[in-house]
C-alpha cells in the first residue's frame, strides 16, 4: 500500500492540520512496532488512521466527540465510524478501536500499557498538563509521547512540552503547527533517530 496514496485518501475525508506528520506515524509504527497506540483526540481520524497503516498492534481512537473551544463544537463520531468502516473495506485496516468518553474519565480505568501516546485534544495549557499528567503513568517505560500543536499553540502546548522537555529525551517538528517528541528511553530515541529531520 502507497503511503502517500493512503494519506490522500485520509485528507479527502476532511481538512487536517496534522496532515504533515501522516508518513512520521507510519514509519514510527513500523519500526517501534507498538503494541498499544493511544490517540487521544481523534476529530476526522487522520492520526488515528496513520498510526493503524502499518497493522501493527491495536490503535485506540479516544475521544469525546463533542469538540471543543479550538476544532469547534461539532460531533464527528458517525463520519470517524464511516471512515473505520471504508478502511477496514478497502485498506483491510481492522486494528482501530474507537472509544467514545473524556480523557480523564477513561484514564481512571484504564487497564493496557502504551507505548505511543499521542496528545492532541483541548489545547489549553492545563487540559495538556492535566492529560499528560493522567496518562504518563499507563505508559511504558520506553513509550514514546507525541504532543500536537506545540508551534501553533506556544503559550499552552508549547509551554508545557517546553516546561517538562529535559527531563526526556526530546525533539519537536516545527512544521504542520508542531508535534513535539518525547521519551525517557535512549534506545526508543536511538531507534526512531532517522525520522526526526524537519
């Protein structure tokens, strides 16, 4: 399956501001080989999908599918359904489960280590530190950790991975509105070294 053939069939669904980053969570995919991805913010379910391209592991699409202040209040879960549906069909894309609930909610009974967790739902300074906060403890010790829109929201994603970045081994993309890097483990950083170029 072409990447780039697949990633246009993602945008054809919907406009994505994380349409730069599709071919990074393909080939993260294929050479982290996770077993548990989390997408927390699925909106049209570009990242969602790009991170189920390889068929590699099991790809949980959490959101709470009533948007929110930054990608406006629209619920999107019956197009994200469709799209589950038209990948598994023609792509035999059958390793996304969608989950429909808050963050936080969802993190108190959350039961499966992670070993890519990817933040990207309400953009304020305190929803980002308050899902990284409730989530880091279900990850891996050599999980890696993606924020969205570290450069389009300085003052509020960007702070806090700026704030919390040295204490991890760290890299943040500057195009398609940011997508900061993160990982307590060198191997994990080691690993994945070749796809972090701008």
């Amino acid at each position: 399956m072409e990447k780039d053939d697949y990633i246009e069939k993602l945008k054809s669904v919907n406009a994505t501001a994380w349409g730069g980053h599709g071919k990074f969570a393909m080939d993260l995919v294929e050479i982290l080989k996770p077993n548990i991805v989390v997408d927390l913010g699925v909106d049209y379910g570009f990242s969602t999908f790009c991170f189920a391209q390889p068929k590699i592991g099991t790809i949980y699409g959490v959101d709470w599918f009533q948007g929110d202040e930054h990608a406006r209040h629209r619920n999107t879960y019956e197009i994200v359904k469709n799209l589950q549906s038209d990948m598994e069909s023609h792509y035999g894309i059958s390793n996304v489960e969608i989950i429909k609930s808050d963050f936080t909610e969802l993190s108190k009974t959350w039961n499966k280590k992670i070993d890519i967790l990817h933040i990207d739902g309400l953009h304020t300074y305190d929803a980002v530190k308050s899902d990284f906060t409730n989530w880091i403890d279900h990850c891996n010790e050599d999980a890696l950790i993606l924020f969205h829109d570290t450069i389009s929201f300085p003052k509020d994603v960007g702070r806090f991975f700026d704030e919390i970045k040295d204490e991890f081994y760290n890299f943040n993309f500057k195009h398609s509105h940011g997508l900061g890097v993160i990982s307590k483990n060198e191997k994990t950083f080691d690993l994945i070294g070749s796809l972090l170029k701008n």
